[in-house]
C-alpha cells in the first residue's frame, strides 16, 4: 500500500491513505489534501511518499 506524507515545516502533519490505489485516483487525492494543506498552513507543503507491507 502506497502512503503519502504532508510535510510542513520539516514535520510530518498528515500521513494520507489513497481510498483507490489508481494511480489517477491517488493524484487527485493527494494534489487536493496538498493545496488544502498549503492554504491551511500559508505555505508550500512537501510530499513524500512510502510503501506499507
């Protein structure tokens, strides 16, 4: 399972788990937690991604 981090800031504020694991559905998801999270803090927020066994 692929998991996306929203960092701020250099810490880690949100750990997103994609409802579909489409690649088209994940990067829907993800670009709107990331401009959520941008308005919500002011700034730019990093997107790091990792896998789950």
């Amino acid at each position: 399972m692929i998991v996306f981090d929203m960092i701020v800031h250099g810490e880690v504020k949100e750990t997103i788990r994609p409802i579909s694991q489409r690649l088209h559905a994940m990067l829907a998801q993800v670009t709107e937690e990331a401009r959520r999270l941008s308005a919500l803090y002011g700034t730019p927020v990093q997107v790091h991604r990792r896998i789950i066994y």
